[in-house]
C-alpha cells in the first residue's frame, strides 16, 4: 500500500522523537576540586587564650567550602577543638582522634550551602583550655559536593617510636582528594611525602607541631600512604577525610560522543532505545484502531509499553555509564 501524506507525518514523528534523545539526553560530568588562593595557618598565643584566627579570602566560586584542620598537644589541659565558625556560623566536625596523652587531631568544613561566603572570612578555632599549644590551618576549595562533602575518614595514633609517621585512607569516589592532619611532639619537623598544605610549629615550644598535606589525585579504591618522614617521634596522632567533588549536567552532543565512556555505550543508544521509542510511537500514531475490535487495541497498546520500557532502560544504562 502506497504510503499517504498521513503516514509520511506519522514516520517524520517517529524519526524525529528516535533521534531527539541521542542528542539531548544529560549525563553527569565530574568537576575539578581546585584550590582557592592558599591555605592560611597559625598557631596558639598567650596573648588570646583559647582560640586562633584564621583570615583567609574566599572566591566567589560555585560550590565552595572551606576545610580547617586543628589540633593540640594534650600536656597542658587540652583535650580537644571545641568549637570552629566564622562569626555565628558553626562549622561540622568531619572526624577526630586523640592518643589520650600527648596529642590531638581534627577536621572540619563548612559549605556554601550552609551559608559560607565571599571575601575576607575570619575562621576562628576554640580550644578546650587557655594556652593550648594549638595548631590549625583552613583551605579554601570550590567545585566540591554541597550536599555529602566527606566521603572515606580515617584515623591513626601512635605510642612507638619510628621515623615516619604514617595514616591511610581509600577514597571511593572518582575525581576526590585526601587531606590530613598531623598533631606530633616531634625531634624534627616532618617533611610531607604528598603536597604540604600547611605547617606550624607551636611558638611556645618548638617540637610541637601541626601540620596538614593533600592529593590531588589520589588511587580510588586503593590504600593511599599519607606519610610525614622523619618524624623521629614515638607521639602523634593523624585523621584524614576523602573530599567529594560536584557534578553538573553535561549535554551529550556530537563531540561529547568523542569520549571513551560514551563510545562503550553508544550501540546501546542507537540500537535498543530507537527501537523501543519507534515501537511505542508507532502503536500509539499508527496502530490504535478502535473500529477493528479489542485486538487491535490490546496488541498495540502492548507493544507500545514494551517499546517505553525498552527505552527507559537503555536511557538508564547509558546514563549510567557516561561520564563526559
């Protein structure tokens, strides 16, 4: 049967919705934690008892948040960081740890999402006592998840004497870095083995040390060594968090499509779904004839949920997989 000026409309419509979800569909494209300026860190004075200040200049940047890494040594009342905000603005304990008798170590956040701003901030760290031989220092990053910010934490103390001071952590999530923090009474000032942070060593007493370092691009799902060398100390304590980056929409298009994930998954695309898109258009334009009974009605009605639920799997196993 010769095709009418009907059926040609009814196939252009087909095309045209087979085609539009290649090109249109979003996939999620993993963003690039970066650094904010540099980081900023300080140690505790006689002159302002239990706290220490933290200026540092923030980027008006999506995504930002600020991370403080603090510590104290324990010989003198300490026991803890009490409290960090800028202004009223409290600031959430990622993780802490404690050897009990020399030192302590913390890391905290505070995101855009819960109020952090731009320009000039004031960061302020409160101590558990006055003169708390405290270290602390704050980074400034952008580009990181405002909703699950920390992923993997782990910690690490240490009471027998060794060069090296070692934490490990495995972050899970692709595009994260690590951060640490170290809190020792070391012989030496330790010399990172990733990317320094910060250091300080305490203005009261000079073998009192605090200090913090990164990864930009750590081993997912592997162990990675956070190693402070030459220590020479048999005291410290270590934490270390896993930092999650954001993602947003990313429109596959034609050069979209040159990246290795979407070229794995693109017999899927013009394969199952056209398929299952035409199935479902066609029983709904084409096929639907009242007049010829309920069979007509029943098959095509079939083939049209079938032809959805084709298309809503290969919409999801390619959403899946793309990272572009």
């Amino acid at each position: 049967m010769l095709l009418n000026n009907k059926w040609l409309f009814r196939i252009s419509i087909i095309i045209v919705a087979t085609l539009l979800p290649i090109f249109t569909h979003e996939a999620f494209a993993v963003q690039t934690i970066t650094l904010d300026g540099s980081t900023v860190s300080d140690s505790s004075h006689f002159s302002n008892p239990y706290l220490i200040n933290l200026p540092i200049n923030v980027g008006s940047h999506d995504n930002r948040i600020l991370i403080v890494t603090a510590g104290c040594y324990l010989g003198f009342g300490c026991t803890d960081v009490t409290k960090v905000q800028i202004n009223s603005m409290n600031f959430t304990k990622a993780i802490d740890a404690t050897d009990g008798t020399d030192d302590y170590s913390s890391i905290w956040y505070l995101t855009e999402n819960a109020g952090l701003g731009t320009g000039l901030q004031n960061v302020v760290v409160t101590y558990s006592s006055p003169y708390p031989y405290g270290t602390a220092g704050v980074y400034s990053l952008y580009n990181v998840n405002q909703t699950n910010p920390i992923g993997a934490t782990n910690s690490t103390t240490n009471s027998v004497f060794g060069p090296n001071a070692i934490g490990q952590i495995t972050p899970t999530n692709t595009g994260s870095w690590i951060i640490d923090d170290l809190h020792c009474v070391c012989f030496s000032l330790p010399s990172a083995a990733l990317t320094l942070g910060w250091e300080e060593q305490n203005i009261n007493s000079g073998n009192l040390i605090g200090q913090s370092q990164y990864s930009t691009t750590p081993i997912i799902g592997s162990k990675n060594n956070m190693e402070w060398v030459n220590a020479n100390t048999a005291f410290w304590t270590w934490v270390g968090v896993e930092i999650i980056p954001t993602a947003s929409p990313a429109q596959l298009s034609i050069s979209a499509v040159s990246c290795n994930q979407a070229k794995a998954t693109m017999w899927t695309v013009m394969g199952i779904l056209p398929l299952g898109v035409f199935f479902a258009i066609f029983a709904v334009l084409g096929s639907v004839k009242p007049e010829g009974g309920i069979i007509n009605i029943i098959i095509p009605a079939v083939m049209a949920i079938a032809g959805i639920g084709i298309g809503f799997v290969a919409l999801g196993g390619v959403g899946n997989a793309l990272v572009c």
